[in-house]
C-alpha cells in the first residue's frame, strides 16, 4: 500500500496512532531559557514526521524561539515561522543558525525562515503553500497569573520572561476570555489560503484554570475551528516528572494538570 502521508514504516505509524503519549522534555538550552513557554524539538519532530513527507514545507504561526522550525531541519523538511516579538525572533534566528551548522550539508537546500510580524496579519508576508501546520497558542493570559509557582521563580531570576511581551497585538495580554478565543480563532482561519488542501493543522494546547474555575480553551477552540477545518482527532501529550503540589488539600478538589490537547484539524 503507497504511503501518501508521511515516510514511516507501518510498525512507526501505529505507534504514532495511540490517543495519548508522555513525553518529558530535555532540558532546554541556555539560549532559549528566555522564553516562558516553549514546547519541545523533540516532540515536534514526531509530529513532523507522521504528517508530512521528506521535503515538504511545515508553517508556525506563532513560532517563538523557534522549535518547529528546529524539529523540521532534524526531519528534513522546509519550514517558515511567524513570531511576533523580535526578541524571540531573534533567538529563534540564532538557534535556527547553528542548528543548520550542526547539521551540515545534509540540509543545505531546506528554507527555513524566521518572519518578525503578526501572524493575525499572514497576508502581508511571501509564504508558500504549507503541508502542515504545527504550532501552540497563548494559553489566554495565564503568564500574566501571579500565584503560579514558576512564574514566581522565573519573576525571581530577574533575567527571564513571565510573560511573552506587552505589545497590544500580542493575544497573551487579552484580558476577556471571549475576545482573546475569537481573535485566535481568527487567526487560524486567515492560515487557510496558506495550507495545502487535506493538509493537516495540529494546535498544542490546554485548558486552564483561573479565578477558581476552568476555562476549556481546548475544547472551545476544537468547537469554533471546526467550523473552517474538520476536527480529526486528538492526542493527549502527557508529564509523568512534575512534582506534585497539595493545591486545595483538605478543603476543595483542585487537579495538578499535566496534559495538553493536541488537537488535528484537516483542510477540507
């Protein structure tokens, strides 16, 4: 049978097909400390490879330091990136740099280009036709929370981020819960002319927990994106290493979460 999708064998794609996975990131390198919220290489990387071929062009709108478009120089593929700071614009330039370095010859012809711009603008930009969409949202303005425990100690440092930036375009900074899914929504939708057709989107996201109740962002997002791509299907990314915390012991059930959704959509 012609493998239309991907370059994996048919013992990797099974295992590419369980709902749920765990994956506990390296630790991240130095250069990008930085940035509050950077999911990892490696995990992309798999994605990567189960939804795109050798060759192919992967898209992140909102790329930050960079990650999607590392995972794809490692799977060879093409890749271009929106990010709306130009501190992490810059980064990501950087890591992308001596990732293409250390990788050699092997990936001279790959692209992959860094655009400092709003991805809610992606008309403005000269991007190609994608084959996959790989990326994850602002979960609202949960790095603007006070209480959570690491932003206490990345607040403490005094040389790292506790949130992605102070700029009105940034959605991480949208206080009403409503206007911050419409808009990311939104955003999503306006990729569509940029993706191939029955190309794949996965969103790497979750819901979150604020003022004392839960605010599904996950499923509201499956819900209102669903009505521009098809929702396909979900895998639940799983942390088996983070400590513990007695939130709400003895008086109200309050869970330690340690899962995101992602979320794939299919353009159809």
């Amino acid at each position: 049978m012609k493998n239309k999708l991907n370059d994996l064998t048919n013992k990797e794609w099974l295992k590419f097909q369980k709902s749920w996975f765990i994956h506990n990131p390296p630790p991240r390198k130095k250069g990008v400390l930085v940035h509050p919220a950077k999911f990892p290489e490696t995990m992309a990387q798999e994605f990567i490879e189960f939804f795109t071929k050798q060759g192919e062009t992967v898209l992140d709108p909102m790329a930050g330091t960079g990650s999607t478009l590392i995972a794809a120089l490692r799977a060879g593929r093409n890749s271009y990136g929106i990010e709306l700071n130009p501190k992490y614009a810059k980064i990501a330039k950087q890591m992308i740099e001596e990732e293409r370095k250390s990788l050699g010859c092997s990936i001279e012809k790959l692209k992959s280009e860094i655009i400092n711009g709003d991805a809610a603008q992606i008309t403005a930009y000269p991007l190609p036709v994608a084959d996959y969409v790989l990326t994850s949202p602002p979960y609202w303005d949960m790095l603007r929370a006070k209480g959570a425990e690491t932003q206490k100690k990345r607040r403490a440092s005094g040389s790292l981020d506790v949130h992605y930036s102070d700029d009105p375009n940034d959605m991480g900074n949208i206080a009403d819960y409503e206007e911050f899914l419409a808009r990311l929504v939104r955003m999503y939708a306006g990729l569509k002319p940029f993706l191939r057709e029955r190309a794949y989107l996965t969103i790497i996201v979750k819901n979150v927990k604020k003022g004392g109740r839960i605010y599904p962002l996950a499923w509201d997002i499956a819900r209102e994106l669903g009505r521009v791509y098809a929702l396909k299907d979900e895998k639940i990314w799983l942390q088996d290493n983070q400590p513990l915390a007695p939130f709400g012991m003895g008086s109200a059930w309050v869970s330690n979460t340690f899962h995101h959704y992602c979320l794939q959509f299919r353009n159809e």
